[in-house]
C-alpha cells in the first residue's frame, strides 16, 4: 500500500504541471492573513441574509457515497443548503471504498474529473501534496472575510477557539472549510475507573486518594482478598488490552505528561520526548512496583479488545480498575456498567502537585475541498460558509429540527446534567439509519460541545454516558497547561518524521513493557534505552517538529 501511494505521489508531482493552472513550484513564501471585510454587493446578498446569491448558480461536489444517505439530490440537508445559497448543487457521488486513492489518482491524470467541490476527509499531508500539484485552490481571502465567510466567523465565537491555525497549510494558506469537533467526553479520554462494590465492602475512599502512594494503598486494600468473594483468587486489579495504554498514561501522568502525541510534552514553548527524561524513569519504577505487588494484570500487554470485553462480562466480576472511558465494554443490559466509577487524576509532579490528566484539544479536519475547477472560488467557498452555520452544524448529525430532533421540555435533563451543560435537543432519528434527511456527518460542521453535551438522556439508568459525565467533573481543569494539537508538516519535514516516530513509538511502547514486566532492567538499561531512541533520529524529530509547532503559533489570530 505504502507503494502505491508513493507511485501516486510521484505521479501527482510529475503531473502537475498538466494541471488546470500549474504555476509550478517557487520557493516557500510563509503568507500571514488577518480578518478583512467587504464584498461584492452586486452579486452576494448583505453578510446575515440567505439567499447568499443573488442569482442563481450551480456548484458541482464530488462525494463518497453513504450506505445511510439515500439520494444526495433530494436529502433534506442539500435542500436546505440549496435554498440558503440559491444554488442548484449537482453531486457526483463516487464508491467509498479507497475514495482518497481515486481523489489522488484523478489528480495524476491532471484533474480533469474534478467537481467544484470535493467533499471527503483528507489529511495535512494530502492537502498540500494537493495544493503543491494545483489540484486545489486556496480559500484563505474568502475565509478571513467576516462579510463573506460570516457563518465561519460564527462558527469560530461559537466554538470558542480559533481553529484557522489547525487548518492553515505551511505555506500559510487555507484549502478548506473544515469540520470542526468538540466533545465533552472524549477530551480526557484516559480516566481511570474502578470496580466501587469491591473498594466500598474494603473501606476505600477515592474521595481521599490523591498521590501515586494513597492509589496504591487502595489498590493493596482489595488485592488478594477475594473481593467478588468466591473463594477463587481469580481477580485482577488494573487490566486493559495491548493497544491500550490508557491505563499507563493515568499513571505516569503522576510523573510527567505522557498524553501528548507519540508522547510528546510542550514546555515554555519547547518541545520534547517524555519518555527520554528522568520523570519517565521515576514513574517506570513505580508503575513496575504495582507490577511487582500484583496490581497490573499482566495480560494487560498481550490480549486483544475482544479478551478484554470477555473478562469484563464474565459472570462473576473479575476487573477491579479500567482505564478510558467507563465500561462501555460491559452488556447494555449489566448493571455493572454502571457499578465501575470514575476517580481523580492523581498529584502530578509535572504539575506542581495538582492532578494531571491526558487531554485532546479540539480539532480541525479538512473535509472541502475547492478544486482547480472552480472557475468561482468565491461561490465555493460560500458553500462551505453556509455549512458552517449552526444551524446545518446540527442537521448534519440529528437531521429536521422539529422532526428528527425536538426542542428540550422543562423538565428534560442532558445526558451531562451534573457537568452543568443545559438540554440542547431531543435526538428521535437514530444516527446510522438510512435516511433522506442529513448527509451523515459529511461536509464542514462546527457543534460546540454545549451541542453533543446537552442532548437529552432518554431515561435509560444503564446509559454509562451518565459514569462519564460524573467522572468528568474530576477531570475538568486537569489538562496541561500547555498543549499542541496535531502538527502539521511540510512534505520535506513529514519525510524526515512520518515513519520515524512511528518506528520510536512502537519501540517505547515494547520497551516500557519489558522494563515493567522486569525483562529490563529500569537503573541497568535506561540509558540504553534513551541512546536507542536518539539513534532512531529523535533529535531531527524535534527539531522538524519545533519548526512546525513554532510556524503554527505564528497562525493564531487570537
Ligand atoms: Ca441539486
Ligand atoms: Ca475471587
């Protein structure tokens, strides 16, 4: 696959100057945009008002197709939108699978088959690969026009955060409308939860566990004393499977941040790897003395999702700590999913002794593109505005207001009640069912999670949703103080990153288990360990990475 795609890229460069335009390859020039106004008023109606045209005008789009949209034409959503615009907008609606391949490969072929609109969810590195061959368009003018891309302005207030920077393009530039996401529950997604039957019946009050040392002790409080009492000593404390590291990352986030990509930390502006520092080395050592006393299962580092949620549903209970996001894995129908109770992050050293936990910031995806068909950028982009509203922002994910979603009663409570969130809607239309009403999550969108948070729970006293939201009143303010989204990269410098860090992380993750499970040595092979990680390129990666990081703040508008 890997070549396929570099044969793609190969031909996307040698190609591209059969493009459209093709205005070839200069040096990189870093442009800088701030906010602007005016339009033309003889063609868009005033910033506010739908119809956006004056006249009306037709826009093509190129989308995959959804097993749960029926008829692109005719959805409710298109309708919509056409009638905000005045447009008509004619879709071309291609196979989902390998829809990027096919994306890339009209690229190859100079771009002839393009729509005005490309509708998809498309990488960094393929929107610069795109933009670099002139396959795309950039909108950045239009996007920092608050009379033109009014919704989009909307949208970054409503949001609260200026996601510009998480869509420019290290050349500077703007080549999407993206859609924009934030979520209550998924933002720290490395809470831990423990089995509260077990700890209540030994005494434990995780009200009171607030250092690495009282989160052992309570532990030590139920290990070994048959806690789901059937004479068998057949419990574990601490499991998970061996692509989940969630239950890690609450530990050593006691010592240093290890919830940032690849575990990288950001500190007075500075990048760097965590795992190469002395706090990583401390809390190896602890976490390896929960090993040792027979706190960590140590199936945790072999057994796949599937043996996790087996042990999670066995009939007698065998799990005592979880870590991520409840116990979803439980039966919908076990009240046990609801028995599992989320606890504090713990004191972190890496934050002056307050709790710390792993976080995800917002993101930004680019999911529209304007090709170098477009023969009116401007009208494309509009498009893109338009789905930025709110109210399409909704649409796009519940459907009809007043049909498929409902306005909130007095006496309806959101499903994040206890996080202070008020009822936003009541959902009647089920996400994944065919339908001729939303366009299932494709397109720009932006839904504050005011939105997501305060859907109304539907009465069931089984929805974990519920453990969620209480858990996440102990996460709130935990996050690190500083913090980066994803980084976006030039091709050169993703080059130079891309594999590497893959290859480091998989090294660390492999390596970590070795030193906790005593195959390794914590004092006796540190230092081999860290030296391995340079001669794997670590220091080129931070550097590479540094210069990203740096490019990206100087996009915050803010
Ligand atoms: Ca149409
Ligand atoms: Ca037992």
């Amino acid at each position: 696959m890997k070549r396929v795609l570099a044969v793609l890229m190969a031909l996307v460069m040698l190609f591209s100057f059969a493009a459209c335009t093709g205005s070839g390859d200069d040096e990189m020039e870093i442009k800088h945009y701030e906010y602007t106004t005016g339009y033309d008023e003889t063609k868009y109606n005033a910033p506010g008002t739908y119809p956006v045209f004056k006249e009306k005008q037709t826009i093509t789009v190129m989308i995959a197709d959804n097993e749960y949209v029926e008829d692109w034409e005719t959805n409710t959503q298109t309708l919509m939108a056409e009638e905000n615009l005045n447009a008509d907008l004619v879709f071309t609606v291609l196979p989902s699978a390998e829809y990027n391949t096919k994306i890339n490969l009209m690229a190859a072929s100079g771009g002839k088959e393009y729509t005005d609109v490309i509708f998809g969810s498309f990488s960094s590195g393929m929107v610069i690969q795109l933009a670099e061959s002139d396959m795309i368009q950039p909108i950045s003018e239009y996007m920092y026009n608050t009379d033109i891309m009014w919704n989009t302005k909307d949208a970054v207030d409503r949001m609260g955060f200026d996601f510009f920077p998480l869509i420019t393009m290290p050349n500077g530039e703007i080549y999407t409308v993206p859609n924009v996401a934030d979520s209550v529950s998924n933002c720290n997604n490395a809470k831990m939860f423990v089995y509260k039957p077990w700890f209540d019946a030994a005494g434990v009050d995780f009200a009171n566990v607030k250092t690495t040392e009282d989160f052992k002790n309570a532990l030590l409080a139920v290990a070994g004393k048959d806690p789901n009492g059937n004479g068998k000593n057949d419990e574990v404390l601490i499991t998970s499977y061996a692509s989940s590291v969630k239950w890690f990352e609450y530990l050593m986030n006691a010592f240093i941040y290890s919830g940032g990509d690849n575990y990288m930390y950001v500190r007075d502006g500075q990048l760097g790897f965590a795992f190469q520092r002395e706090e990583w080395k401390e809390g190896l050592k602890y976490i390896k003395e929960l090993y040792d006393l027979g706190l960590i299962d140590p199936l945790a580092f072999s057994q796949d999702s599937a043996s996790f949620k087996a042990m999670l549903n066995y009939d007698e209970t065998i799990v005592g700590c979880i870590a991520g996001l409840g116990a979803g894995s439980v039966a919908d129908d076990d009240p046990r999913r609801m028995e599992y109770e989320g606890i504090a992050p713990l004191n972190s050293a890496w934050n002056d002794g307050k709790p710390l936990s792993s976080y995800n910031l917002p993101s930004a995806t680019a999911v529209f593109l304007v090709s170098c068909n477009a023969e009116n950028v401007e009208n494309a982009a509009r498009f893109g505005d338009v789905c930025m509203s709110k109210e399409h922002s909704i649409h796009r994910r519940w459907g009809e207001k007043g049909v498929d979603w409902l306005e909130p009663g007095e006496n309806d409570k959101s499903m994040y009640e206890v996080l202070g969130y008020a009822p936003s809607l009541i959902e009647v239309l089920p996400y994944s069912t065919v339908q001729n009403k939303h366009w299932h999550g494709a397109g720009p969108a932006a839904n504050a999670k005011e939105i997501s948070a305060g859907v109304v729970w539907s009465g069931n006293p089984l929805d974990h949703n519920i453990k969620i939201a209480e858990a996440q009143i102990l996460y709130e303010n935990t996050a690190p103080a500083e913090d980066f989204q994803d980084l976006i990269y030039t091709l050169e410098e993703n080059e130079i990153v891309a594999e590497a860090v893959a290859s480091i992380k998989t090294y660390v993750n492999e390596t970590t288990a070795k030193f906790i499970t005593g195959t390794l040595d914590i004092d006796k092979d540190w230092d081999a360990f860290v030296n391995q990680t340079k001669s794997m390129n670590s220091d080129e990666i931070l550097e590479v990475s540094q210069t990203a990081y740096d490019r990206m703040q100087s996009f915050v508008n803010w």
